[in-house]
C-alpha cells in the first residue's frame, strides 16, 4: 500500500459530528484511500515507506475542509482566483448564488442591468460575457481559482432575463414560465438550488406564487432553496412562516438564510423563533438554517432605501435624485426607516465603503452628518445616488446572545455570507466574516465559551452543509471521498479580524488540502490553484 500522501498522528472529526478519532489519512491523487488506525507505531522510522510524502500533524485536529454554505463570491473569485480570505480560514467550497444574487443566466439585451445588480454584492465592476451556468463555470474555469465553487442561481437574476421591467411588482404567467425554464436549465447544468432576496430589489417584489412556481421546480430536482427572507418591519417572524408555508407547499429542501432578529423590538426573542423552526421541523417540514457568528450585517447601503427608489438600478437613482419632488418623497419615505419602518439608529449604521472614497469609510451616519451639517437620511441618499452600489455598510442591528443561541441550535449550520477577497488593503472595512468566521466559532464559541462542542461545530462545518446541499463526496472524512481537508490547532485557532481592521488571516489554522493538493502550508498560503467548479448530480 502507498499513498501519495500520509497523514500521521491527527486528531480525526470525521465531520459527521462523532467524538474524534486517532487515524492514518492515506490520499491518492485527489481522494482519500485510507482511513483507519495508524499503519505503524507513531516512533517508526521507516513510516515514510509507507507514502512518497508524510506529514506528521503532532496532534492538530484534521477534519473535512469546511464548506461556506452561504457565499458573495459570485465574482470576487473571478478577480481574486486565491480566495485568500477564505483559504486561510480552512474553508475548501464556497457555496455562491446566495441571496437572490447570481452571474448567471443573463440575456444579452439585460446585462447591464445584471452587472449592476451584481455590484451590489460589493467587488469591482464585473463584465458578464457569458449567458448561463456552463458559461459561468467556463469563466472561473479560466483563471482557476483555490478552491471549489458550487453555485446557486439567484431568483433576482431570473427575473432581470426574463423580464422587460424586473421591477414591476407582479411577473405575468408567460414570464414566469421563462423563469421557470430558465431554472430547470440551470439546475440540468448543475446549479444546486435556487435562491431569493426577498429584501432585494427586484427578488423582493415577487408574491407567494411566483416564489412557489420556482420552488416546485427545484423540488423536482431534488436541489435546495436557500431564501434571503422578506423580513420588513414588523415580519420577521412572520418571513419564516412565508419560508415555512413555501417548504409545505413545495415539498422543497429549504434552507433559511443568516437567521437574525435585526428589528430591535424583537432583540431577546431567539427562542421564539427557534420554536418557529422546531414546530415546522416536527410537522414534517424540510428546513435549516444557516448562521455567521457576528452582531452585524453588511449589504449594499441602497437595499436600505424604498423599493421605488431602487426601481432601475444605480443610473435611475442618480438621475432621480437631482428632481426636487423626487428627492421630497424618498426623503419622507427614507426618515420612516429602513425595511418599511424599522426605527434608524444613525450611530449602528457604519459606512464599510464607497468607490474608492476614504473620508466616509468607518464612519457611521451619525458621524458623516455631523460632519457634513446634514440630515442623516439626506447623507444616506446622497451616498446611494453618488456611488451605487459601491456604498456599502455594516449595521450593528444584533444582539450576541441572539447569534450565539441561533449557532448552537441543532438545525444551524455556519456560513460566513462573506466575499472571498485578499487581505492587501483596498480602502475600505468589508465586513469581518468575510475572514474570520469559522476560526471565530472553532475559537470563541467551542474553546472559550463551551457553547459548542468542537465535534458539533466541526458538522456544520462539513458534513451537515455538504448533505443539505446534496454534496456528495465531501463533507467527511471516509475512504473514497474527496481529500479536501484542514488542520488546526484546538488550543490557538481563533479569528483576528475586527470591524475596524477587517483584512487579518486568522491563526491555528495550519494546513488546507484540496483535491489532495497543499494550498496552506504550516499557516502560509501556497500558489496552487486546484479548485474545481462543482456541479449537482
């Protein structure tokens, strides 16, 4: 027996949630062909016969590479091919199409409107030459990045192919015929699932119907539905019976994306909502949910204003806001709250970019008014209508006991809802689960705080997204999967990345393997690029 690689002297979680294991990892090629106790006595001088490489992990705990379950690097990967950010994390598939959000499918007369929506998600302008998946995938293909990508097609994405106006507020049946061709299109090529942003324009202005015809076509696939829920003011809690009633009557796989309570007047109400989850799970719905472990969000700082006044994109905004009454209105409308009336909280809401603009970046609203001697909602308008989308935020609308009960609950999973990016500065504060998710939950949540167990973390990490996707092959660590695999230090593994100084490797994570290849080496990151475009089966 010889391996091209083997692992010696690791602790194994084996990522399907049992208690750790001392095994020998033999890999050839890019699988894992051994798993099993140690070949020989750990002092064996002649071991290395055994394979052309060994590592001896003197004790770290290797487990599957970590799967994001929900991901904004759609194109960031296409600009920055080393995934940086997330590589140094541990983190081997990036799961991309989140949130209503996708670069595919595109119809040639709509891709300008596509590229601006796409810029939401908060990279450098992305020319999108390609029409679907296949055209997708060929782009990353291209330039290949360091680890895998599964992607999702967005709902908003459907709805600006098929639709002359994506933003009118009700589809028509023979456009959402299309959206559901175009879906069963992309799924035949290999999208797991589909996504909505139902408080993004223009996913958020489709009824109950128009979701539900989607959704029935991913049924029928057996693929996921990850929604972005439509949690206005006063719906939260309403948004997961939406998600709930869709599952029922569907019958699709569906997974709520980063559950939150961001409406104040709900802060404190975590088990409340779990119970929202735990009744429908006990009725025999299908439906998780996935959680980043921080008391902040960060979007585009234009979803925050009125649907209307997002209606058209970034030029339309910029045109409109020099008309008085138009500017009249969005004010009035802006000054009632974001998300259709949940209260401002000027000094929570915290400016993460804005094209390149240093002055603003770091600061909240609060701040930039005092500073420009202007109304809040009149700066928050004014940073839309001259940057786009390139004016991003982080607002601090959590509680950390909220977070921390939603990650410790069974149906969870951790995903970063995080860009891959480099750690170079770029002038801005993107923000920091993009770096330090999932060394933030192996460090803070099951070594500091005990509300994890590290075996349970490691699961919905690996095993549990990987099933929940339909991921076959990773996830675990077992004879004939794939070798994407870390290992980590459980005494230092911690994040290091703040709001305030964003782009920080984390440390304990010592070495990433994917398809078998080194692309983290005793900490530092290797120049391999063996990621691969996954597809649904």
């Amino acid at each position: 027996m010889t391996f091209d690689l083997l692992l010696r002297r690791a602790r194994v979680l084996d990522g399907t949630g049992r208690p750790e294991q001392p095994l020998d990892i033999g890999i050839t090629g890019d699988t894992i062909t051994y798993a099993g106790p140690p070949l020989t006595p750990p002092e064996d001088p002649d071991a290395d016969r055994l394979a052309r490489h060994t590592l001896d992990l003197d004790g770290l705990v290797l487990t599957p590479g970590f799967i994001d379950i929900h991901t904004h690097s759609d194109v960031s990967l296409l600009h920055d091919p080393a995934g940086e950010s997330k590589i140094l994390q541990g983190v081997t598939t990036e799961v991309v199409g989140n949130c209503g959000f996708s670069a595919f499918p595109s119809h040639p007369a709509h891709r300008a409107t596509l590229t601006d929506h796409v810029a939401r998600l908060g990279d450098r302008p992305t020319t999108i030459t390609w029409g679907d998946l296949t055209g997708y995938a060929a782009a990353l293909r291209a330039d290949p990045p360091a680890l895998n990508v599964a992607a999702l097609v967005g709902h908003s994405a459907l709805r600006i192919a098929a639709m002359t106006d994506p933003y009118a507020t009700t589809a028509r049946a023979p456009q959402v015929r299309t959206m559901r061709r175009l879906l069963h299109d992309a799924l035949d090529q290999g999208a797991f699932g589909m996504s909505t942003g139902l408080t993004h324009t223009p996913s958020s202005l489709a009824d109950s119907a128009e979701i539900e015809a989607l959704a029935e076509v991913c049924a029928r696939h057996d693929a996921l539905y990850a929604t972005h829920a439509r949690a206005g003011a006063g719906r939260e809690f309403a948004a997961v019976d939406e998600a709930v009633a869709c599952a029922r009557a569907t019958g699709v796989r569906t997974q709520y994306s980063h559950l939150a309570l961001n409406e104040p007047a709900n802060w404190g109400r975590a088990p409340e909502m779990l119970g929202r989850f735990e009744a429908a799970v006990a009725a025999g719905t299908d439906i998780a949910f996935d959680v980043y472990p921080y008391d902040a969000s960060s979007s585009a700082l234009v979803q925050y204003l009125p649907a209307w006044v997002q209606a058209g994109g970034s030029d339309a905004l910029r045109e409109h806001s020099t008309d008085p009454a138009w500017r009249r209105r969005a004010l009035a409308d802006i000054r009632t709250g974001w998300f259709g009336g949940i209260p401002w909280l000027w000094d929570r809401v915290v400016i993460s970019a804005a094209g390149g603009e240093t002055a603003v970046v770091g600061r909240s609203v609060a701040e930039i008014a005092d500073v420009r001697g202007a109304p809040p909602e009149v700066v928050v308008l004014d940073l839309c209508a001259e940057f786009g989308s390139a004016a991003q935020a982080v607002l601090h609308y959590r509680t950390e006991a909220d977070m921390s009960a939603f990650l410790a609950h069974p149906l969870s999973m951790v995903g970063s809802d995080g860009n891959a990016l480099p750690l170079a500065p770029a002038g801005d504060t993107p923000h920091p689960r993009g770096f330090g998710t999932f060394p933030r939950v192996l460090g803070g949540y099951v070594r500091d705080t005990g509300r994890l167990t590290l075996a349970d973390a490691v699961h919905k990490m690996t095993g549990a997204p990987a099933r929940r996707l339909g991921l076959r092959g990773r996830g675990e660590i077992r004879a004939g999967y794939v070798a994407d695999l870390v290992a980590f230090d459980s005494r230092t593994v911690a994040d290091r990345a703040t709001f305030a100084d964003p782009r920080q490797a984390p440390v304990g994570i010592r070495w990433v393997l994917v398809a078998g290849r080194t692309v983290v080496a005793d900490g530092r990151l290797a120049d391999r690029r063996p990621g691969r475009f996954l597809r649904h089966d």
